[in-house]
C-alpha cells in the first residue's frame, strides 16, 4: 500500500530556468528543454513589421443586415467586452445585434466604419421564409 507520507510516492519536480526552459527533476536526474517557454523563444525571433496581407488577414469583419462593417478600431470600445466582438469574425451578427441590443445601441450601427474588403468566404445568412 502507497502512503506518500511514508515516501512511496515520488513526483518528478518540474524546474523553469531563467532562459524559459523546463526540466525535470526526478531522483537527481534532469532532462533539460523539454518545453521552451512561448516568450523565451519569441524573444530570440528577431521583430519584424507586419505585412499588407498580415493586416489585411487581421481585421475582423461583422456582417449585420448584410452589410460588412470593420470593427477592428471599435472592439476595444465595446461595453461588453471585446470577446462578444471577436466571437462572431468574420461572421453574421445580426440576430445578436437585435436581440441583445437596445435601440439606442441599434441606432449606432450607421456610425460603425464599413468593411472596404469584406470575407468573400463567407455563406450568406439563412432567411426563413414564412
């Protein structure tokens, strides 16, 4: 029977050097770099400027009433967060839009800057007909 307060229980420890390498300890014995910390490796990538088609492929695009509008400036200004923004990219919002929105808010949407090259992958949005 295992009782770790008796010792039979040996868990490898795990060690993050300075440089954002991890290794493990386990009886004396280390494996070193067995993970390379995300920050530590983007550090040693020398820093470049974004591309045209690098921003192009950035902006996010919100279709509501089959219009495109460019939300990349305002998300941060959203009052509900900017994960409400980022969660329909590229993507049709419009029964959210006036769902969850009060007039006031839907009478904002002229103001909202419009998509100069919006998704062309994009599937249009069902319509029920009744």
């Amino acid at each position: 029977r295992g009782d770790a307060s008796m010792g039979m229980w040996r868990l490898p420890l795990l060690l993050l050097s300075a440089t954002g390498s991890l290794a493990i300890n386990a009886g004396g014995k280390s494996v070193p770099r067995l993970w390379r910390h995300p920050i530590a490796s983007a550090a040693a990538a020398p820093l470049t400027a974004p591309t045209a088609a690098e921003k192009k492929a950035k902006r996010l695009h919100v279709r509501i009433d089959d219009v495109w509008y460019d939300l990349t400036n305002w998300r941060a200004a959203h009052p509900a967060g900017t994960h409400w923004i980022d969660a329909y990219a590229n993507a049709d919002a419009t029964e959210v839009m006036h769902g969850f929105h009060s007039g006031m808010a839907r009478g904002m949407i002229e103001r909202l800057p419009r998509s100069r090259e919006p998704p062309t992958d994009v599937a249009p949005p069902v319509r029920i007909l009744s």
